[in-house]
C-alpha cells in the first residue's frame, strides 16, 4: 500500500477522456483575492467564497470551536434551510460588506493576508469580523457554511479536487485497517467507521470518494482528526501495479511481468519493469500455480 513511485500532486485530472490535460489545483492562499473569490463562487457559491474570503482577510477567530454540534448535525443529515447556519442575515450583510471594503485594501497592500493551513480548517473554524462604527460597531462572528452537513457534501469533494493550500501519501480506498492504524489520531472506532463505509471496489467513481472529505461527511470522523492526517492520506492514485503473464494451456514457454505505471501527467509512463518470468516456471515446475504468483 505504500510507493515510492508516485505522489499526490497539485493536478486536477482531465475532465474527459479525450483530453490529457492536466491542470494546476487552485491555490486557496493566492494573493490574487477577487480571481480567488470568482472562481470560488463558481464552484462553491457565495457563502463558501465569502468564508474563505473572510479568513484570508482575519484569519480564524481565536475562540476554539466544538465539533460535537457539527458532527451531531452531520449523523442526523439536517442542514440549514437557508442563509449562514447561527447567522442572521442582516449580520451577514454587514460582513459580506465589511469583506468588500477589505479586499479593496488588500489589493493595495494595506491588507495582511492571513494563510489556510488545511481545507478542513474551512469546517473546523470560525472567523470574527468587526463591522460598524463608533456605538453601532460591534463583532459578528462568521461561522463555516460548511458545518452544515448538505453544503459539506455538496461542495467539500470539490474543493479538494481542484485547490490546495500549497504551492506543489496511504490510499484510503483500499489500504489495509493495520496500516490506517499507523496513523496519527484514529481511534479504533475511527478506523471501523472508514473501513465501513468505503465503497467496495478499489476505485470508486463516485466524486465523493476522490477526495478524503468522505472521511467527514461519509465516516463521519472529527475534522480536527481528519486535519491531522490529511497530508497522510489521498483518495485518488495515480500510480497502479499491474502483472501480466503470458502462456499455453499445455506447458511450453511462459512469461510473468511486473510494471508500475503512473498516469500522473500529460502521458502515462512506466516507471517500473521487473521479468517474474523465471520465478513463475519455477513455481509450475514444483507443481504451483503461476497464476498465484502473479496475483491473478
């Protein structure tokens, strides 16, 4: 389940089969904030990119925030029926405001801009904005859109598919519950939580399971937890062992080999070649099955 061959890197696979175009990820700290937020706002919408815009400009309040609410509405599936969930939306008009009057100081570097470590922190945060003046200023306090368990699902998975929070790992579909046992955090309960509800096959379609946002939405696992791990772990490989072996039905030559290829780039290349084909009339000469060693 580990390779040296292959890693998760910032490319957003190409959309269809007849293109082999593979594009940079988005980078969620560009200093680039209006680009950042249309781009988000397609993707996302509003409430998202305003969030995240909201934490570049403040950074995430200082107040530590409790998961428990949000994985309770996460098990039970309800989500707010509109606006901010635990905003009024007056609150969110004068912080949609204030966000504008911001960015337009940012742009003239006026502005500190604060950084996101991990897109889990989007879930596991808050952001505190001051707005209004003199008697009428007072602070709202932002909460994560994606807290609430509809907008998670719906706009996690892309998230991660197409930004990263850098500039340029266990595969979560297949890796054995031993091996998710080496990782920081898990509990056992966590590990019975991923294993049950992974899909069956070793690669799903499903983009909900491209990404580890199923962790969250899906195995329902504390983004705190899933923010210490996500660098460990990816939903998406790109680099496959295959062994293909070659023979007659009634002995006579054979041969077994074992590629690694990557796919990771504009062409597939091979970065691995290893002939089992001695190994494999060995193993018929002492009456095994070849198609044992080749995995088959």
């Amino acid at each position: 389940y580990f390779t040296v061959y292959s890693r998760e890197q910032n490319l957003v696979p190409p959309s269809s089969a007849s293109t082999n175009a593979w594009n940079a990820k988005v980078n969620l700290n560009s200093a680039d904030l209006p680009t950042l937020q249309q781009e988000l706002n397609t993707v996302a919408g509003e409430q998202v990119s305003n969030f995240v815009m909201a934490y570049r400009l403040y950074g995430a309040s200082r107040q530590p925030v409790s998961t428990v609410t949000v994985l309770a509405n996460l098990a039970s599936g309800k989500g707010s029926s509109g606006g901010v969930s635990g905003m009024n939306s007056n609150d969110y008009t004068l912080v949609t405001t204030e966000i504008s009057n911001k960015m337009q100081q940012a742009s003239t570097g006026m502005a500190k801009l604060n950084k996101i470590a991990n897109i889990m922190d989007l879930v596991s945060k808050n952001v505190d904005i001051s707005v209004g003046s003199g008697k009428t200023q007072k602070t709202v306090t932002f909460p994560s859109p994606l807290k609430d368990p509809m907008l998670a699902k719906q706009y996690l998975p892309s998230l991660y598919q197409g930004y990263t929070t850098s500039q340029d790992v266990d595969f979560l579909l297949t890796a054995d519950p031993v091996l998710l046992a080496g990782l920081p955090s898990l509990q056992e309960s966590d590990l019975q939580n991923i294993v049950g509800t992974r899909p069956s096959s070793m690669v799903s379609d499903d983009p909900l399971y491209q990404s580890p946002t199923w962790l969250f939405t899906e195995a329902k696992l504390d983004p705190n937890k899933i923010r210490s791990l996500e660098r460990y772990v990816t939903g998406r490989s790109t680099a496959y062992r295959v062994r293909i072996m070659g023979k007659l039905d009634q002995g006579g030559p054979m041969g077994l080999m074992e590629v690694v290829v990557d796919i990771s780039g504009p062409r597939p290349r091979v970065v691995y070649f290893r002939d089992l084909s001695e190994k494999a009339r060995q193993a018929r000469d002492a009456g095994a099955d070849p198609a044992k060693l080749a995995g088959l």
